[in-house]
C-alpha cells in the first residue's frame, strides 16, 4: 500500500476489532432478537471489550431487532450515534461505513453492526399480499416479476444474450463457493460437494437461474465491533483497517431491473465503486481476495465488471480457469458466500473478509493483505476496501 497521503473521510482512521456469529441452518430455535444478542455479545468478547462502552450501534432498515431491545437486553451504555442502511443486502457495508464515519467524525468510540435473520423458517417479504406494492414491484410483479430471482434472471439473460455469458461461467460461480464452504465447517453447505452434472441438471427457479444459480435460505446472526485507529491497537485482535467505503445509488435506479437506465448492466455497483477508489491509495490490481455479494451468481460477474477486475461483458470469462478459486486470479467468497455459506444479507462476507486478513479463515489466502467486501448488485448498494496494513 502507498504511504498514506492525509485522511479522505473514514481512510484507515477505522479497524473492525471483533466479530462474531451464530451457527448457520435452515432452522434455529431462537427468536431473532436472542440470535442479534448472541453475535453481538460474541463479537465484543472477540474484541475485549465491555458491552458498556458502545456508544454507536448501525443495521438495516429490514432488521427486526431494535436498537433500543438489542441495547437493553446486552447492557450497552448511552448511545450517541445509531444508523439504518436500507435496500436488503445492499446495505451490508453501509453498516460498518456509517460505524466508521461516525468514529472517524468523533461522533461515538466504539460501534457494533448486525444483522439477524430468520429467512429459512420465515417468510418471504414479497408473499406480502396485505400492503400495497412499493412503486417499483408496480411496474414489475404484475407482468411476472415476482421474486427478486426472476428480476435477475431478466438480467442474466440480457447480460448472455449481449456479451456470451454462458452457464458454464455461472456453475464456475457457484463451484467456486461451494468448493469454499466445502472447507468451512461452519458452512451449511460443508459437507456436500457441488459437481457440473449436478449442476446442469438441477430444476430451474427461474431461467436462466437453476437451484444452484440462488442463494441459501438459512437461520443466523453476525456483528462486528469498530473502533478508532488508536483504539485497536489495544484490542484482542490483529485490526482490518476500513481504508475505503463507499455507497452507490445510480440515476435513474428502479430495483433489480434497472428499466431506466441507459444500459440496465451497468448497476449500482458502477457508482460504488468510482466512488470507492478515488478515495483509496489501491486499485483492482491490489486487491488479494473479494468478497461478492452473491446472492445470485450472475451478481459476480457482474461486479467484477462493475468494480473494475474486468472490462465491460468480460466478466463471465474472467471466472474460467479457476479464476475464482483459491490460486486462482481473484479468489473470492471463501467462506463460502451467500450460495453456500448462509445467506444473511451478506454479513458473513465482512466477517470472512476479517477472517482472510486475520490469516484465521477456514480457506486462507497466503498473504492476503487486501480485501474487497461488496454488497447487494441490483439495489442501492455498498463496499469496503479492507487492510491489515497500518
């Protein structure tokens, strides 16, 4: 990394100190809020630090556990600074960019992000039939677009009719996550290997996405615990600096499918990302590891354009040849990911992303020193540029 050249906003002036989790599974026993208390009290002992010295707590708009339920139930002392970042999974990185930002703005000392979901025994947002559709689900479900898998395969097949895409390039996604989760215990998908006949002939959720194209349904909670650059050096923990953040709302944006903009492959990950690396001292090319948002496979390729691994429609060839894999250019998702890890909004990517520069994940990369952490492609979305560099 380049010497740092003064401070742009949150650059380096941030560490993630802790994290923590639950288990992974389709089904949990324990209610939403118990699963938010357990990662969080999880993620602060990882840290060695007190529940009464949060002072700034940061989620998402669709997190069912309060701020104000979450701060009594762990013991949290006056907070100063609470945030919600909205849009699903794009909203992942915002979490801890607002953490860092207030931090950074001596607005709070230490922060906690979560999020805690019950997506695999509970139900789907879009079964919602007693509340009137959000204008853009108007101009979308009405025609068929019911899931946000069938918005994406609309995408997907655009993207392999315009640029050669192909399902191969999507199954080297999905192996490349699977081949991950097949070395993280903590993985729902551990023990159970993922082949192309598999693959291939597996039932169509929505074409040209097969059940391998889509993310899990699972049961689980993460959090992660930030501080000052000053106050990490004090802390359990090796510190993963926050060199960048940034998020990213196109003009002219409707969720998922784009219909207005001038070329609907070029998401919201485009805007994140310019905004991303002017505020860094690295490029693509310092990148050692990547967490993508992989809510769907086609989302890769996807941002790896979009934040510039590739060039425009190349990012289905880039996964060939073991791109994606571990010695292979950029891998990525190595806990496993949303495919094949557990699909909780794209929070487990930060902790692995900690993990990788740590040196403690389950499939580490020698080295590995940087780490792009996305969210959601398709919506509003966010990232981190991750260092263990001081």
């Amino acid at each position: 990394m380049t010497e740092r050249k003064g401070l742009h906003g949150v650059k380096d002036a941030t560490a993630i100190v802790g994290i923590g989790q639950t288990p992974f599974a389709k089904r949990l026993d324990e209610d939403e809020k118990t699963l938010a208390c357990r990662a969080v009290v999880a993620a602060l002992d990882d840290a060695g630090i007190a529940p009464g010295e949060v002072d700034a707590l940061a989620s998402f708009t669709m997190e069912e556990t309060d701020e104000v339920e979450l701060a009594k139930a762990v013991g949290f002392g006056d907070l100063t600074f609470f945030s919600k970042a909205g849009y699903g999974g794009g909203g992942s990185c915002a979490t801890v960019a607002h953490l860092a930002a207030a931090i950074a703005g001596g607005q709070a000392s230490v922060g906690v992000a979560w999020r805690s979901r019950k997506r695999g025994s509970g139900p789907r947002p879009w079964t919602n039939t007693t509340v009137q559709l959000p204008t853009p689900a108007q101009w979308t479900r009405p025609f068929g677009l019911l899931r946000p898998a069938d918005e994406i395969a609309m995408l997907t097949r655009r993207y392999m009719h315009e640029y050669g895409a192909t399902r191969d390039h999507l199954f080297n996604v999905a192996l490349a996550c699977r081949n991950r989760a097949n070395q993280n215990p903590a993985a729902v998908m551990y023990d159970r290997p993922l082949t192309r006949e598999m693959y291939m002939t597996s039932r169509w959720i929505s074409e040209p996405l097969c059940l391998f194209d889509n993310c899990l349904e699972t049961d689980g909670a993460l959090a992660c615990v930030v501080v000052s650059r000053e106050r990490a050096r004090d802390c359990r923990r090796t510190p993963v600096y926050v060199h960048a953040a940034a998020q990213g709302l196109p003009a002219q944006h409707h969720g998922m499918v784009n219909y207005w903009n001038d070329d609907p492959l070029t998401g919201p990950a485009w805007t994140a990302a310019r905004h991303l690396w002017k505020h860094a001292d690295l490029t693509p090319e310092d990148v050692d590891v990547a967490q993508i948002y992989d809510a769907f496979t086609a989302l890769v390729p996807l941002s790896l354009e979009g934040y510039g691994f590739c060039g425009r429609g190349e990012g289905g060839a880039f996964t060939e040849q073991g791109a994606l894999e571990i010695g292979g250019r950029l891998p990525v998702n190595t806990g496993g990911g949303g495919l094949s890890e557990a699909y909780v909004h794209g929070f487990n990517l930060i902790t692995e992303g900690v993990k990788q520069l740590r040196g403690t994940s389950t499939a580490q990369v020698p080295g590995a020193a940087t780490c792009l952490v996305t969210a959601g492609e398709g919506v509003p979305t966010s990232a981190l540029l991750l260092t263990n560099r001081s």
